[in-house]
C-alpha cells in the first residue's frame, strides 16, 4: 500500500534504452490522470484529484516517526513530495488508501470497469501458454486453466502479458521464448532464443537496525492489536489498525558509494515506530523468515522496551540472479537464483554500511536525543568474530540479516 512512482530519471533512461513514450514527462500525464490525492504536503503540480486511485496520508503515526522527520531535517534533508518535484529528502509515507483501507489496482481500476461489454474478467484461472504462430512469431491468443480444464482465448488485436516479475517469465519460457539451451534441456519447442529468466534483482533490505528511546513514543502490541483498536479502525477509519504495516515515514538519499552522478538516490531508508519485537514475534518476523537463532538474541530482549527500526534498502542493486523453470508444468513454481550481495566490487554491501552510517548520524540529531536514542548492539550470531561497529561488523551482519524485498526484472 505505500505509495511510490518512481524516480523521473529511471523513466528518463528506460525512454533513453529505447522505449518512446516512457520518459518521465510523458508518463506523468498518467500519474495525475488515475490519481485522486488527498496528501496535505504536496507538489500540486505533479499531483492531482478526481483520479481512480485514492492516494493520502497515513491517518495513524506514531510520535516517534515526528521525532524522526525532524532529526533527517536537522540532518540536513529537506522535507519533500517523494511522488512530486525531488525525492531526495525525507516524507511522511503514502499510502494507496481510501477511507484509511488499501485502496488495490482491482478497487481503483478494475472494480469500476467489470461491466464494461468489452471486458470480460475469468477469475481462479491460470494462464498456461502464449499461442504464437510459428511463421510470423505472431502472439494470437493465450492457453489457460480453470476448473481443471483447459481453455483456448484468441486475440484480434494483441496479447498483453502481464504476470508480474516471476509468472511472466515462465509463461514465456513455456510458451517456446527463453534461453536456447534451458528449454531444449526440458524439450520446449524453441519459438525464439531471448535471455528471459535473466538479470532478475531485488531491492534488498536490512533487518538488523534498531534504536531505542526513553520514552514510551513508539507502537506496542497492546495498542495495535486491541479490541479498542479494531473497533476504532472498523468504525472510524482511524487508529493503528490504518498503519502500512508499521511503515510510517522514508528518506532517500545518496551514498558517496555511488557512481551516478545526478542527483538520484541509490539507498531508502524506511522507518517504522516498532519492529519484529512488536508483535512479540508472532507474526512480523514469520513475515520475513527470521529464524529462532536469530530472533532470540537480537529481537526478543527489545519486546520489553521502546524501539523503532529503520530498514535500510538498496534501491539500484549491482548484483542480479536468475530464474528457471522447474518442469513443463505450469503450475510447478519456476526455480530462483538470488545472487543477492555478489558484485565483484562490493558496491552492494558498501552502500548498505553507508546507510548504517546514514542511520547513526541521524540518531545523533537533537530530535531523537530529546528520547535518548540509542543503538541497539545485540551482536548478530554469526559475527562475533569481528568488532562491533567496524565496518567488517556491519558486512557481516548485512550478509546475515538481509532480506528479499522487492523483486525486479
């Protein structure tokens, strides 16, 4: 649900690789087109109101998120429309929500369109194969499953595949249009040899940063998941309930890691007032695999006290994996090779400990001090061996206690 275009310079270079129409002046027509924005600080020129996909303010924030704002202010961020002028800075987050609940693609887009004559949407059905002739290599239709059956759809125009960063890929793959030699080895007829499954990223994040204050200024269990709370969000439209998963604020910013040389921000920082101990570790570290030997010593001694996170990510990752399919079967979940973290010049891990460092000098900033914050230093099992806040720590622990996040082709 939280609320982000994108920098302009990506599009900018997309429309530069060769793909007119994509640059971001042309694509930000659209933006304000489908959006209804409800946001108080804004740039009004790149927003807009009366669009499909309601986009507002979090109604619930915590006080630690307030002191966190200030201390990137006094940092040296300004405060900015991350969807508007300049992103570089910090931001209350967006939400994609309407009546303080998420406001979905389906809700916004497709809701108001399902009795359109020309639009006919099969729910529970599973596209199986792109129909391509094998003279022209033209798309006419799609192959799919409902009910156990199968079922045959032909296009007049175009097909359109969009099946997402993991699904879209294996349908091509079924379909004959991949690399060469992976779908002779699983007797695929090879309509065409594209490296699709290739270059597959992801915007990593890094679980291991929390901070402690003296003051009871962040979420708790207690608060979040009441009576009091469910009713006040099922009633009112208000309350912790209406939090994006605890996020409540972002700041973007660019490392002196970095090789770009625009203004462009290669790191995020995420705050969110609590953490995996908020919940006692019922759900939110199930959420992101945290294994006992790992939650225990680090998390578990924070259940008892006030903490917030900041989750560090890599927005613009030099390491990439892949993706093959596990059999000719289309309902078999394709096969991922992550490569998280394996650039040969360790750029990824350098700009994760910039971002440590990011992170520390904000905690020192008089808005957060007001509440005695202070770095937790549980030591992440695993990394002993190295002194602790020495970059060496930071890398290891990085390696140990960073997770998937945003997958991207």
């Amino acid at each position: 649900m939280v609320h982000i275009r994108g920098n302009k310079a990506d599009y900018n270079r997309w429309a530069n690789l060769g793909n007119p129409g994509w640059s971001y002046d042309e694509v930000l027509p659209y933006f304000r087109k489908s959006e209804d924005s409800t946001v108080k600080i804004a740039d009004e020129e790149y927003r807009s109101h009366g669009g499909l996909l309601t986009v507002s303010d979090v109604p619930y924030r915590t006080e630690s998120v307030h002191a966190f704002v200030k201390a990137c202010q006094e940092a040296g961020y300004p405060y900015v429309d991350y969807n508007g002028r300049n992103q570089l800075g910090v931001s209350y987050v967006q939400g994609a929500l309407r009546g303080c609940r998420r406001c979905s693609a389906e809700k916004a887009f497709i809701r108001p369109a399902r009795t359109r004559s020309n639009l006919h949407i099969r729910l529970n059905s599973h596209v199986t194969k792109v129909l391509i002739e094998p003279g022209t290599k033209r798309a006419y239709g799609v192959e799919y499953l409902h009910s156990n059956r199968k079922f045959v759809v032909n296009a007049t125009i175009e097909v359109i595949l969009s099946a997402g960063t993991f699904h879209s890929p294996q349908i091509l793959m079924l379909s004959g249009i991949g690399p060469r030699d992976h779908l002779l080895e699983l007797g695929i007829p090879l309509v065409q040899d594209l490296p699709v499954g290739k270059n597959l990223y992801d915007h990593l994040a890094f679980l291991g940063l929390m901070f402690t204050v003296n003051k009871p200024i962040v979420s708790f269990f207690w608060n979040t998941f009441s009576l009091r709370s469910l009713f006040e969000f099922l009633l009112f439209g208000r309350g912790p309930m209406t939090s994006l998963g605890g996020v409540e604020a972002l700041a973007y910013f660019k490392t002196n890691v970095t090789s770009y040389s625009e203004d462009y921000p290669d790191m995020e920082l995420i705050f969110i007032g609590g953490g995996l101990h908020t919940d006692f570790g019922t759900i939110y570290r199930r959420m992101f695999r945290v294994a006992d030997a790992w939650y225990y010593p680090i998390w578990q001694p924070l259940e008892t006290k006030y903490a917030y996170t900041i989750l560090p990510v890599n927005l613009h990752p030099k390491s990439h994996g892949h993706m093959r399919l596990r059999s000719t079967k289309p309902l078999d979940p394709p096969r991922f090779y992550g490569n998280y973290l394996t650039d040969p010049n360790n750029e990824d891990v350098k700009e994760f400990v910039a971002a440590v460092r990011e992170s520390q000098r904000i905690m020192r900033s008089p808005a957060l001090q007001r509440y005695g914050a202070k770095q937790v230093k549980a030591v992440v099992p695993g990394c002993e061996m190295h002194q602790y806040d020495g970059d060496a720590y930071w890398e290891c622990a990085i390696r140990h206690l960073t997770t998937a996040f945003h997958t991207i082709r």
